[in-house]
C-alpha cells in the first residue's frame, strides 16, 4: 500500500501558530486585569491592586517566554532574521532604565548609568538589541541583593571600532561549575531557580544570536571582589563616510 | 480629533477583546463599532464611515491584510487611517501592512489598553493637521 505523503511543516512554523493561539488568550487576560487596575469595574483595594499586579508581571513574562521560544525555534533552524537599522544604544538603555525605574525601586535598588559623549551609533535591530539590554539588566535586577547597587555602562573601546556596554550587579552571581552553560538554552543556575522558579532561562540564549548576529561578542566576567557578575557585550560601530 | 464623538470601527475576531475594547473606548468619549470578520468589515466601513479602523490580521473569511488592501485601494476610503492590532510581530509581517498603508502596527501583548487608546487619539490628531 501506498503511503500518503504528509506535507512537512517547519518546527519554527508550527510554533508559530501554536504560539499565535497561545498569545491572543494572554492579551485578553491581560487587558482584563488592565481594565480591572484601572477600576473599569469598580474601586479596587490596596490588596487587591497587589494581587492584580502580580498576576500582570506573571501573564508578561509569560508573553516573554513565547517570543523567546518563536525566536528560538528560528535560531535553530537558521532562519532568524534582525531588522538593521543605525541605533544609539544609549538612547535604548535610557528607554529601558525608564521602564524599569520602579521595579528597581520597589526591589531596593539603585542603578547608576554611565555613559561617554557623543558615542557613535551600531548597525543592529533596535527591538531585538532593547530585548537584549532588557534581558540583562532585569536578570541584574532579579537576582540583586537586597540593597544592590547596579552598574551601567556605555563607552568606545580604545580601537574606537566598538561599543562596549557593560552591566555590573552585586548579586548571586554565577557558580564556577556553570560558566560554560550560561549563553546555553534552558540554562538556570540552582539559586536563580530558587529566587524564580518561572524563568524559562531562553534569554541569554538569545541575547547570544542577537549579538552575534549584530557582529558582536557578548560575555561575562566574575566580578574582582568576588561577589556578583558583569555582563559585557560589545558591538561594532558604524564607520562614519569620509 | 474630529469635532463630536470620533467613531472608530474594530474589526477583530475575538469576543473577548472586542468586550474590553468596547468598554475602553465607550468611556473615553469614542462611537464604537465592531466586526468579527474581514468581509463585515468592509461592510461596516461602508456603511459606517468610521473616522479609523483597528484591524486584526488574522480574520475570518477574509484576512485583515485583504481588508487593508482593499480600503487602500478604494478612493472613497482610502483616507480613513487604519491601525493594525495583531498577535502577528514579524518584521515582514509589519511591513507588509505599512507598504499597504497602515498608519500604525500595535502588538497585542506589548501594549497596554490605554496605549491602544492614546495611538489612536494621536493618530486622529495627525489626520487632523494633515487636512
């Protein structure tokens, strides 16, 4: 008997549609508890609000782990595209640190930002390099310890071809044994499971294919005093025409 | 902004967004109108004439890209500002629809309802000046 040839569906297209089914439920839930906070329905109360924002925080990671694993199934079958533009990474880490500023706050703590003049822009896509300033610094935020200070930076390397950002924190740091997984998919150090248990531990992964993508490296280092990390990644700038 | 109640057409699918957006814009001063499929969109631009069109991609019948071709295409309204509301957040997928003349591309689940609202009183505001 002949068999029936069944057509043969990409994996990245077919979590492309389980994950077009899974994210129009999360935008409805979403916007109810938006439509909730805003007393749409009625005055809510302190405690209330609290559980309304938990519940909002954990319906956007989960938004965020499904673009993650869209972007990652498009890694892995090397169809993974970036939409480049010129960037100034210093206007997106502002953008960020923006967007952050009260969670830091309400997590205790303080972020200091520092950045050279007149840096030259880098040729990158703007959404996926804000993704992956985003990643690195709530990961600095997450893990912080309580009262941490986090560091940022952003400057031209001495051979004036790169960017160089650089995200230093005090916080849990990276175990010895684990410094090879850290850019590796599904990858959750012991006590960032145990801070939070619903990372997916895609992010940095990704991180790696947007940098690498963009012509850069990223990396990290185990910080001098021996507590906390600092994430670096680095970017080749765009030449100016002469 | 229009002078009087601006009235915006939604043509998306979903029950449950359709409820909440309904609320949302009701509230914030606008005339609301909804469709479930692309073909009763067109019909109630038609017989509507909204001041703006949301537009979901993936429709029913026919595809929120076909809806947007075919309001660009048509002189009587081709004017009226369309702005895409998708789960779908692929460049090509967004280029798509800027090249066919949407004015704006909101990703459901990055944005918030008051955005919705804010890019729409924005993007009427536009039209407004460009008269």
């Amino acid at each position: 008997m002949k068999r029936k040839k069944v057509k043969k569906y990409k994996i990245s297209e077919a979590v492309s549609v389980i994950a077009h089914h899974l994210k129009n439920p999360i935008a409805i839930v979403k916007g109810y508890i938006e439509s909730l906070l805003a007393g749409d329905c009625g005055d809510v109360n302190m405690s209330q609000k609290e559980y309304l924002n938990d519940a909002l925080i954990n319906i956007k990671e989960m938004a965020k782990t499904i673009n993650d694993l869209i972007d990652i199934s498009r890694i892995e079958e090397g169809g993974y595209k970036l939409n480049f533009k010129p960037v100034s990474l210093e206007e997106v880490i502002f953008q960020v640190l923006s967007d952050f500023f009260h969670w830091a706050k309400a997590s205790n703590c303080k972020i200091i930002f520092k950045k050279q003049k007149k840096l030259p822009q880098v040729l990158t896509d703007p959404q996926k390099i804000k993704y992956v300033i985003e990643n690195i610094i709530s990961n600095a935020i997450k893990y912080n310890l309580d009262q941490g200070v986090i560091e940022i930076s952003v400057s031209l390397k001495q051979t004036k071809k790169e960017i160089l950002f650089s995200c230093k924190d005090n916080g849990i740091g990276v175990p010895e044994e684990d410094y090879k997984k850290v850019f590796t998919k599904f990858y959750r150090s012991e006590k960032a499971l145990e801070i939070d248990p619903s990372g997916s531990g895609l992010g940095l992964y990704v991180n790696k294919a947007i940098v690498e993508l963009s012509g850069g490296k990223i990396w990290f280092l185990k910080n001098k005093n021996g507590k906390g990390t600092t994430f670096y990644f680095s970017l080749p700038i765009i030449k100016s025409k002469k | 902004m229009p002078k009087g109640k601006p009235k915006i057409l939604i043509i998306e699918e979903d029950r449950f967004l359709r409820k909440i957006y309904k609320n949302k814009f009701t509230k914030a001063g606008f005339e609301f109108r909804e469709a479930i499929s692309g073909d009763e969109g067109l019909n109630k631009v038609y017989s509507e004439k909204p001041d703006l069109v949301i537009l979901d991609l993936m429709l029913p019948k026919r595809s929120g890209f076909d809806v947007l071709a075919e309001l660009k295409r048509d002189k009587n309204t081709k004017k009226i500002p369309v702005i895409i509301l998708s789960n779908l957040a692929q460049e090509e997928d967004i280029k798509r629809t800027m090249s066919l003349g949407a004015r704006d591309y909101l990703i459901k689940t990055e944005v918030s309802l008051s955005d919705v609202i804010d890019r729409v009183k924005e993007c009427l505001a536009m039209m407004e000046l460009e008269k």
